[in-house]
C-alpha cells in the first residue's frame, strides 16, 4: 500500500485526473439514486396530502390513520436501530468517516437512510432532503473506492466528491456542492479534491436537470436589485436573523440533551410523539409539515398576515427541534431556510408598516434572510451565500447576500454557538455510535500551509513533527518534492504525510498548531 501511495504522488498529475474521472462516475450514480429519491418523497408527500384531505379529524379515518402513524414509528425504530448512523442529517456522519473517527458501511447506509428519509420526511415531520442526499452520496463515492480498490487518501476523496453531487442534486445547485464540501466537509481547498467535486456535481446536476429540467428549487420571479440605502434594513435583517439563528443551535443542542435523559422510555415512542403531532399539524397547520419547499413558494404568490407568519415560525422552529430530537433519518437544511424566509417576510412587513420601505423589495427579504439564517446556523457564509443564489436563479444579488450573511455570522458569535454540523459531529464522537478501526493503519493526509505562518521558510529538521508522522511530499505549485532535512516550506505549500490512521484528526489539528510552537526556532 505504501509502494501505491508513493507512486501516487509521483505521479499526482496522473492522480488528479484519475479523481477527476471518477468524480464523474460517482455524480451519474449519485445523481440517479437522489432523482430516484426526490420522486419518492414527492410521491409520498402527495399521498400524505390526499390522505389529510380524504379524513376527518372526527371520522373512522383518524383512527387508520393514528394506527398508521405508529406503524411508521415502528419501522423508523428498527432502521436507526439497525444502523445507528442513519440518524439525523448525515453530514456530521460524513464528517466522521472522512476524518476517521467512524466507520461506515456504504451499502447498508444509503440502502437504510434512503428508505428512512422517505418514510419520515413523508410522514410529514419537519425534515429535509438534503441531508440524507449528501449521506447517500458519500455513500456512493465510498462505494465506488470500494469496488475499484482505492487507497484511504483516494476514498476521503471520492466520499467528499459523493458528497457535494449530493447536496447539488438534491437543490439544482452545482456550485454550491463544491463550496459546501470545501467549505464545511473538508475545510481544505486541495486542487485534487476541487477537481472530483466539481467533477461530481456538474455530472449529478446534469442528471437532475435531465428529470427536472433547469428551473431553480425556488419558484421566485425576477427579483430587483435592492438600492443602496437600503443596506440599513439589511443590516438591521442580519442581526436579527443571526441572533435567532445562533437562539435555534442552542435548543437543537438543548432538545437532543433532553432526548438522551429519556433513558426509560422506548424509542419507538419518543419517535412516535413528533409523528402524532405531524397527524394533528396536517389537520389544523399542514403548512408546516415536511421539509417546507411549497411553503418558502407560497410565500411569492400568497400574502399573509403577520399574526399567520409569526404562527408558522414558531411552530415550523419548535416542530424542527421535536422531529430532528427523534432521531430519525432527515436533516435541517431545508427546515432552517424555511424559518428564514418566514422570518424575512415578518421583518419585511414590519418596516413596509413602520418606515414605509417600498413593498417591490419584499421578495428580496425574503430570500437574504435564508442566505443569513443559513449562515447563522451552519456558520458557512460562503455556501449560504452561493446556495441562495443558485436555488433563486438570480446572481444578481450576491453583494447583498455576502452582506446580511456577514452580519448574522458575527451576530450569532454573540451567543458563543459552534457550527450546527460541528456541534453535532462532537456530539455523535462522545456516543461512539460506530467504533474506529484499531488497526495501525498508515494513511496519507494533505494540509497547506497558511500565508504568514512560522512554518513558512523554516528547514524541515528544525521543525517539531508530530508523533506517529512522516512527512513524504510537498507540492509547491506544479513541482513535487521530495522532502530532505534541508529542505524549507514556504506558505501555500501543501504538505503529504504518512500518518497512523488511528491519530489521523489529532495530527491535523496539531499541523494547525505547528506555527505556534516554532517562535523560537532556528532558521
């Protein structure tokens, strides 16, 4: 495996166009497993509106219909029971098998979370598609390394690149794929992992936009370009939203603390109360049920008074934090953009009333406060920024976006919040659901070093090395070097080393560190 590895970054060249092909691969499969899961879920979410509209709260129907919901409860237990690590989103998942700390099984997680994820967005819990897209491709990129033989250092390639086809195919947003898997799966520009993501999710776009055509996820008009003077609102939007924000990664944490105190009460139970409320919801407010797609549409074409919008917010927020807190396959994203854009429009309708702003802006509002609520919680603001784009069709307001999401960024820092996916990610650590592999494994990780860093023009024998670390290549541009002690590294390098796979994420976070602990080093 060593000899591979080497010959691997020998001959890098060869390397990244080998990924960059396999990217493709994995984008057509990817691509066809999610357009696959769209289509069931549209499926079911069709079936569950036609069963509401056929019953009557007070008929024989309700009591098919209670049977029914705790039939789905059953079986989302088992599933999760099964596999643990079809639970939630996914994305803290995918964050764990690509840095090591868990283990997954391909087949058996997309098999599991893509019946999962439709039997519980279906019965209308508030949950997205999103996430359990970005599983499903991860699995798919696992499962091609897999099958072709790959090395570790392909595989995290190849998963991350499963991982971006999914989250653009699952919202038309090829671009968006490719930042989200920089941004917030792998936190590493690398050329070779840039190259199979994109690779990924131009294919997997391609096949979603042969089944759906090329329309955006969001059905908005032409929006106009908000003026200048207007940023004040925008600020003023962005302080909001971030404070808010920051106000729902706390209950999230909160809920899923309270979830793990029920000790003696079945699963199937606590899985059955958020789906008892999606039965009595789909009665009275079957605006809130599912992800919430046609919600965030209906807010375009409708109007509503502010007392109905304030209503769904806070029931779409509390409802999101009992159905993610059940522990069923499905995540937030698309929840949280839905609590966005309503909270938009609530704030776009105060200062219509109260200042006087001009209504033709409202739609602006609207989708600025996703990209900002987005931001808050995933605390991604160049994904949220790039992923509104996308989804409204319209690139035209990017300064905007990059504005309000600035601003609910720094906001939700107030409260002192971690990333949702991060807190979540540490979370799934402390239970241990899957067990790492024990074995000394050697594995090659890629780090770059940053401008300004004290590594920067240092020799590599003078250098403090982490233990359980042999430093094998730097790249420097287009030329590979073999490292000697002599040797120095200049910032934007990006540094190979053979690690034990066993101490792979404590040896990444110490090259971060490096630069700290070489003031006083010898050049």
């Amino acid at each position: 495996m060593t000899n591979k590895t080497f010959d691997h970054l020998i001959h890098w060249r060869d390397f990244k166009l080998k990924v960059f092909f396999e990217g493709i691969i994995i984008g057509l499969f990817s691509g066809l497993i999610i357009v696959a899961f769209r289509y069931c879920l549209e499926r079911a979410e069709s079936l569950r509106e036609s069963i509401y509209n056929s019953a009557n709260m007070y008929s024989v129907k309700i009591i098919l219909l209670i049977l029914g919901l705790g039939l789905i409860a059953f079986l989302l237990n088992l599933i999760v029971k099964n596999e643990p690590l079809v639970s939630g989103s996914g994305i803290p998942q995918v964050k764990g098998v690509l840095t090591g700390h868990l283990k997954m099984k391909w087949l058996k997680v997309l098999l599991l979370k893509f019946v999962g994820g439709i039997i519980a967005i279906g019965a209308g819990l508030s949950l997205g598609r999103e996430g359990p897209s970005v599983q499903i491709g991860a699995t798919v990129g696992q499962g091609v390394s897999r099958i072709l033989g790959r090395l570790k250092i392909e595989e995290k390639f190849l998963i991350t690149s499963g991982a971006s086809a999914g989250l653009a195919a699952a919202f038309n947003a090829p671009l968006s794929g490719v930042i989200f898997a920089m941004e917030e799966l792998n936190k590493n520009f690398s050329p070779a992992i840039l190259m199979s993501t994109v690779a990924a999710s131009l294919s997997a776009d391609f096949i979603t936009k042969l089944f759906y055509g090329s329309s955006s996820a969001f059905d908005f008009p032409e929006i106009p370009i908000l003026p200048v003077n207007y940023y004040f609102y925008l600020i003023g939007l962005g302080l909001i939203i971030g404070l808010f924000g920051g106000l729902f990664n706390r209950s999230l944490m909160k809920t899923l603390e309270y979830k793990d105190k029920l000790v003696g009460i079945p699963n199937t139970i606590i899985i059955a109360i958020p789906l008892l409320i999606a039965g009595l919801l789909g009665f009275i407010l079957p605006e809130v049920l599912g992800g919430g797609n046609q919600l965030i549409d209906s807010l375009n074409q409708n109007y509503f008074p502010i007392s109905f919008l304030v209503l769904l917010v806070l029931v779409k927020f509390f409802f999101t934090l009992i159905s993610y807190g059940s522990g069923v396959p499905g995540g937030i994203f698309l929840p949280i953009l839905v609590i966005g854009a309503l909270t938009g429009n609530i704030y776009n309708d105060l200062i219509v009333n109260l200042f006087h702003v001009s209504s033709h802006y409202s739609n602006n509002f609207i989708i600025f406060a996703m990209a900002a609520y987005f931001t808050a919680v995933v605390k991604a603001p160049i994904t949220g920024s790039i992923l509104i784009t996308e989804m409204t069709g319209s690139f035209s307001h990017l300064w905007a976006l990059i504005t309000v999401s600035t601003v609910a960024y720094l906001a939700s820092d107030l409260l002192k919040t971690k990333p949702i996916y991060e807190a979540l990610y540490d979370r799934i650590l402390m239970q241990k659901q899957s067990p790492i592999d024990q074995k000394d494994t050697m594995i090659l990780i890629e780090t770059v070093v940053c401008l300004g860093s004290e590594i920067s023009g240092k020799s590599v024998k003078y250098i403090i090395w982490p233990k359980h670390c042999l430093l094998v290549n730097i790249k420097r541009g287009d030329q590979e070097i073999i490292p000697l002690g002599d040797t120095k590294i200049y910032a934007g390098d990006h540094i190979f080393a053979l690690v034990n796979k066993n101490h792979a994420t404590e040896i990444e976070q110490s090259f971060c560190s490096l630069a700290m602990e070489l003031n006083n080093l010898p050049q």
